[in-house]
C-alpha cells in the first residue's frame, strides 16, 4: 500500500513539474507584447538641426494624442512603447503652424521605425513662452511646489 502510494506521489509531482515548466515556457511568449520605437530628426532646413521643438504622436485612427516630447539639442527624437498601427507626427515652432507627416506605420515585423527628417521653421520670435524650474519641495499636504 504504502509502494502504491509513493508512486502516487511521484506521478503527482512529475505532472506538477511539468505543468509548471510548461506555463513558464508559454507564458512569457503569450504575455510579451512587442514594443516599438519611433525616430526621427527635425530640422530647420536640410544643414541645421531644431533643438526644442515640440513634438506630438497621435494615433492615427482617431487623432487622439498618445506622448509628446521636445527634440534634442541635435534635432532628434523617440517615442518608445508603441504598437503596431499608424500614427501621425505633429511638430511646430513657437508662433509657426505645426507640420504634420504621416500616416506613419509602424509595423509588427520591425522593432524601430525610422521617420524622414521633419522640416520646420524657426520660430517666429525668442518671446515664447520658457518654462523654467530650480527645485522642486514636497509640501506637506502632498501637493508640490515648484519654485
């Protein structure tokens, strides 16, 4: 009886270990959903990179804004954790209309997406509008203030 019931045992942990192994092959396969980059370059003509240009992602099924971001001192700029899909790439100047390029795929099969260099002009003026912050103070009501 007892020989019986060690082999019990035994057959039970085997199918025990074997499910396991089985969810930690299949799972982090069926869990992983692929994310993409997004990158690309503005400029002010075809020779001069555009440092702080506003840049925005929309996605291009209903125009609704996923990130945005500011372009690098070179021009550059990335948007990661993006599905596949198409999207729209919205970039402007202080006191210039936005430019607006795509639709822009990005596909399944790649994992980065290159976009064209954007051209755009330079801004109109220096009078826009600077947002500028020296440190930040948790107050004690766990609101902060920036000063």
């Amino acid at each position: 009886m007892q020989t019986v019931q060690l082999k019990q045992t035994n057959i039970m942990k085997v199918l025990f270990f074997t499910l396991c192994a089985g969810i930690l092959i299949l799972l982090p396969s069926g869990m992983v959903s692929r994310k993409h980059v997004m990158t690309g370059k503005v400029m002010y003509d075809k020779v001069n990179a555009a440092p702080d240009v506003s840049i925005t992602i929309l996605n291009a099924a209903d125009k609704s804004i996923l990130n945005s971001a500011i372009s690098d001192s070179e021009g550059n700029f990335e948007f990661r954790q993006l599905k596949p899909g198409k999207y729209f790439i919205a970039a402007g100047t202080y006191g210039n209309p936005l430019k607006v390029i795509g639709p822009i795929e990005v596909k399944d099969s790649e994992r980065r997406t290159v976009v064209q260099p954007i051209i755009v002009d330079k801004p109109k003026s220096s009078d826009g509008p600077v947002i500028k912050t020296t440190r930040v103070h948790t107050v004690k009501d766990n609101t902060l203030k920036i000063s």
